[in-house]
C-alpha cells in the first residue's frame, strides 16, 4: 500500500510587478495551474529550462513563499498554501536543500551548531541529545565526529552540500524538496551526493521533489518526471513513460540536449547494488 505524502491541485503564482517611469504595472503568470502527487519513499522530478517555474514552486510546496491559488496536502493534511500561515509542524516536516549550500549556511557557525539549531528551536531537546544526534547525522551524510567543530569554509563544495542535506533531515521530515542540489558541483562530486541521496531514501523512507535542469540526474533519481516549460507542467509521467515517449515538443527537444552527469560512477554504483 502506497501512501500519499504531497498532493498539489491546480497551483497558480502570479508576480505583480509594479510599474516603473515608463512601464506599467505587469504580472509574470510564473505557476499555470499545476498538479502533482508523490507517495512516500518516491522521487518526483521537476525539470525545465531556466524560468519556467520550479523555484517558485519549490517555494510554495516547502511554504516559503505563498501561492496565488491552488490547494496543497502534506501528509493528507491541507495546508493553507495561499494565506500561508507557517506552523510549527508544518517547518519540521517539510524541508529545502539549495543549489548553492555556502549561500545558506551561516559561515560563523560551527557545523555542530548547524545540525543542533532545527532541535533547538523546534522540540525540547537537551544540548547532550543535540550533540549525540548532530553526531549521529554527521555520520549518516558520510562526515566524521571531527568536523562538529569546524566552519563552513573548512569544507569542499560536497561536503557543504552533504551538511545541507543533514540539517535538513535533522527533523525527521516527510518531505524533502531538492532545488538544484547538486548543479553547483563538479561531475563526481554529484554523482557522489546522487548516490547518497538515494541511500538515505532507501534507509528514511524518505519523498523527494527534485528540481534540476540536467537530464541525466534527473533519469538517475527519478520515479515520476514532471516537465514545465513557462509555468506549464507540460509532460508528467512516470520515468520510463516519460523517457521512453516524450509528448510534448519542448521535452523532445530537452531531450536531444546533451547530458552532463557522471553516468557511468552512478551505473556502477546500480550495479554494486543490484549484486549485494
Ligand atoms: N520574486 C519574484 N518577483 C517577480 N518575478 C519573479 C520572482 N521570482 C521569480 N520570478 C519570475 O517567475 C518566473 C519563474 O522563476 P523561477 O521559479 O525562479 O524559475 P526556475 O527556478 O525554473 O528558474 C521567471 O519569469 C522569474 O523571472
Ligand atoms: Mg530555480
């Protein structure tokens, strides 16, 4: 039996854009009217090309941003997307990792602090249980004890975003929305954070909204596809429907784009797994 963990219905954002000296007021229809579900322990990618909405939406599912119209469930729970009043448990259990993870970890705290903070603020955690579970997560995103107490510029372009990745779970989320996670890292690199996603899916149980632009991340990670081309979902379907026949002309033309991942550490990987 499957369970439902992310239901959107008909999401629209609008951006009004005041007028300037010799413009008029204008409005960007950034969200169409899109429609999503993913059950727990699935991936659902968003891709498309620069502008066409993911970030947006990315923003209205972890409740960041409002929506203009449209209705969300989160754990078959409705959540109130448009008047977008953040409850306490609705920060613990949706979470949001970036592209950029330098851009959002605080560079004067030390990574222990990093991973304690989302325990501090939301549950009644001793310091003692924030450290063992702090160090219990390092472990978990491949780091060790001895970079508890370091700061974010001690580590590589990876390692920050496996941090990212560990303070985000810190809440035991049920959903994790990935924007563009691993677009800012070099070839292996990614495809080391790839496979480490997948891990902690496998051992969490844990949902997936992965935004990203490269189709070969995206054929790696994914169960459905979603593709949006200017606030459209144009093509939404489950991986291999959607690889195996692309509909729309926009996906076809994706899909002729050459692909960048390192394909051939992530087959390996599959490979290694499907043996053991
Ligand atoms: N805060 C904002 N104000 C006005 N327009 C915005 C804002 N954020 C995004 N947009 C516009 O909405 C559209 C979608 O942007 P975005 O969701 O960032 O796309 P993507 O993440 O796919 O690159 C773009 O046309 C963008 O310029
Ligand atoms: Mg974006």
């Amino acid at each position: 039996m499957s369970t439902t963990v992310l239901e959107g219905k008909n999401i629209v954002r609008d951006y009004h854009i005041g007028g300037g000296l010799f413009t008029g007021p204008r409005t960007v229809h950034a969200v169409k009217g899109v429609s999503f579900k993913v059950d727990k322990g699935k991936t659902l990618a968003i891709v498309g090309e620069s502008g066409c909405g993911k970030s947006t939406l990315a923003r209205i599912i972890t409740l960041i941003d409002p929506a203009t119209a449209g209705d969300l469930f989160i754990d078959g729970n409705k959540v109130d997307i448009v008047r977008n009043p953040l409850t306490k448990e609705m920060r613990r259990k949706v979470q949001i990792v970036f592209q950029n993870p330098y851009g959002s970890l605080n560079p004067r705290q030390k990574i222990g602090d990093v991973l304690g903070e989302p325990l501090l603020i939301n549950t009644d955690k001793s310091a003692a249980e924030r450290r063992d579970l702090a160090m219990k997560m390092l472990k978990k995103v491949g780091l060790g004890h001895e970079h508890y107490n370091r700061y974010p510029h001690m580590f590589s372009g990876g390692q920050r975003q496996r941090i990212a990745i560990a303070r985000a779970l810190m809440l035991n989320p049920s959903l994790l929305v990935l924007d563009e996670p691993v677009s800012a890292l070099d070839l292996s690199v990614q495809a080391q954070v790839l496979n480490l996603l997948a891990d902690l899916q496998d051992e969490f149980q844990l949902t997936y909204v992965f935004i990203s632009h490269d189709l070969s991340v995206v054929r790696y990670i994914a169960d459905d596809v979603m593709v949006m081309y200017f606030g459209e979902a144009v093509e939404y379907g489950s991986r291999d429907e959607v690889f195996a026949d692309p509909k729309h002309s926009y996906t076809r033309t994706l899909f002729a784009a050459t692909p960048r991942a390192d394909v051939a550490s992530i087959k390996a990987r599959l490979a290694k797994k499907k043996a053991a």
